[in-house]
C-alpha cells in the first residue's frame, strides 16, 4: 500500500527545510520491517491553497502498525505537529 502524509506549514518560507528534515527522519524507517520506500517532494507551485510537503511511503499494510510507534514516527511529530497549518493522511492500494 501507500501511505501519504502531506503538511501545509504556517511558515511557507520553512518548505525546504521541512522537506530535507522529513528525508533525513523518514530514512530511518526504511529499516522497520515492511516499509520498502521513502520519497519526499516539495510543491512546485506558490499559491494560497496550496500544501507543501508530500512524504509517500510504500510498505505492506502490517507495517503502519510497525511504523505509528515507531521512533521516527515519534521524531517527526513532535518536530512537525507544531509547524502544521494542515495536514492530510491517505493511504490506498
């Protein structure tokens, strides 16, 4: 499955270095067993409705039980949560 965490910051000027934080704390999860990809992309486009940060992680279902409690998981929040104007979490086939 997929599993997409996309943040909207408060600070937009913070998008590069949000993005460059989440591959270095989304990395370590490639080591939790099931999660077999990381990739983290920045929006290209500079508008009001927009989100900024797109984190797409591919792993086998069993693995978000893996990865919720995980360390990294933990790291990214407490850095993140306090930035976030939004976020959207989305997983699929």
């Amino acid at each position: 499955m997929r599993h997409y965490i996309i943040i909207k910051l408060k600070d937009r000027s913070m998008k590069s270095e949000a993005a460059e934080k989440a591959r270095s704390i989304f990395e370590k999860t490639l080591c939790i067993e099931g999660i077999k990809s990381v990739e983290v992309r920045e929006n290209c486009v500079d508008r009001p409705n927009r989100f900024d940060v797109m984190i797409e992680m591919e792993m086998e279902p069993e693995a978000l039980a893996l990865y919720d409690p995980s360390d990294a998981h933990k790291e990214w929040k407490r850095w993140c949560d306090p930035l976030l104007e939004a976020k959207t979490v989305f997983d699929c086939e």
